[in-house]
C-alpha cells in the first residue's frame, strides 16, 4: 500500500462522520477489511512507518502537554488520535508539533480537559485481518527500532514555553473560562 491509497482510506473513514475518533476508526477497520489481505498487511507496515517518523521529543511534549501527561502507551494513543484527524494535520504536527495549537477542539480541551487517544485507530489492520480472513494478521518483525529521544523535562514550564510557546500559552497557563 502507496501513502496516498493509507491516507486516502483514513480520508474515506473520515468523510460523513464529524471527525470523532472512536468512528473513524471503525470505518478505516470496515473499508480495510473489504480489501485484499495483501492490502491489509501493506496497511500495517505502513501504520508502522508513520508510528516511527512521528515519534519525536516535541510531539511527545506536545501530547503530554495537551493530555495532562503522556506514558509510552498514551504517546501511541495520542498518535492513533493523530491518525484520526487526517494526512494534512498529521503531517503539520509532525513537522510542528506546536500546530496543534491551531485545532479546534485542542484549543476548547484547554477549557475542557479532554483528552485525545485513539487506541482503536491503531488497532485497525489487526481487526481489519481479522474480519476479512478469521485469521490473525501475521506477525512481522520490526524493521527498524524506534529512535531513542533526547526528552526535554516537560513539567519544566520554561522549557514548555520555548518549545512549544502556542501550546503552552493554552496548557501552562490555561485561559480563564
């Protein structure tokens, strides 16, 4: 599976459903598992080509930030979420973790509190083999280790504010209601 045919399915789960991961991610699963299994598992090496290009220190600080922390595991979650939000945001935050500042229901969870995760989004090729072979997707190994991260301590608010000055001006110091 090319990036474009990986983005353009995310696309197709997204289309009709207001954005909300839990959705997505049972569309992208039920779009998958229509297709060839070959498709399946080409969709999983690429998940996992996207999991290690987008683990970096300052997407880390930025889901810790907008999660009110971020463990290994809520790190991937948040990804996942990522994932659900479409190529062109993926990419940007990425790129520039401080975007996210930019989104919507980013800037109301500075209000709200609420978090963004998306385990299910990670989870779709597993499920998706599952329902179209009743087998088990099959497991491959890792080509690549993930990079090891030079953290930044991101309960240190100084260092949240140079690294991330739009996020923090939202988490740091949250607007008043």
């Amino acid at each position: 599976m090319r990036t474009d045919e990986f983005w353009q399915l995310i696309d197709r789960a997204r289309a009709g459903g207001g954005g909300e991961a839990p959705a997505v991610a049972a569309r992208a699963t039920a779009l998958l598992a229509e297709r060839d299994p070959a498709d399946i598992i080409g969709y999983a090496r690429h998940q996992r080509r996207v999991l290690i290009a987008s683990r970096t220190v300052d997407l880390w600080g930025a889901a810790y930030l907008i999660n009110g922390g971020a463990s290994d595991d809520g790190f991937e979650y948040f990804r996942g979420w990522l994932m659900t939000q479409g190529r062109e945001v993926f990419a940007r935050a990425v790129a520039d973790p401080d975007s996210l500042a930019e989104l919507p229901q980013i800037r109301s969870a500075a209000l709200s509190g609420e978090e963004f995760e998306s385990e299910d989004m990670l989870a779709v090729p597993w499920e998706a083999y599952r329902k179209a072979t009743a087998t088990d997707l099959p497991a491959e190994p890792d080509p690549s280790p993930a990079p090891d991260l030079d953290f930044w301590d991101f309960d240190d608010e100084e260092s949240a504010r140079q690294r991330l000055p739009r996020l923090a001006a939202l988490f740091v110091e949250p607007p008043e209601e």
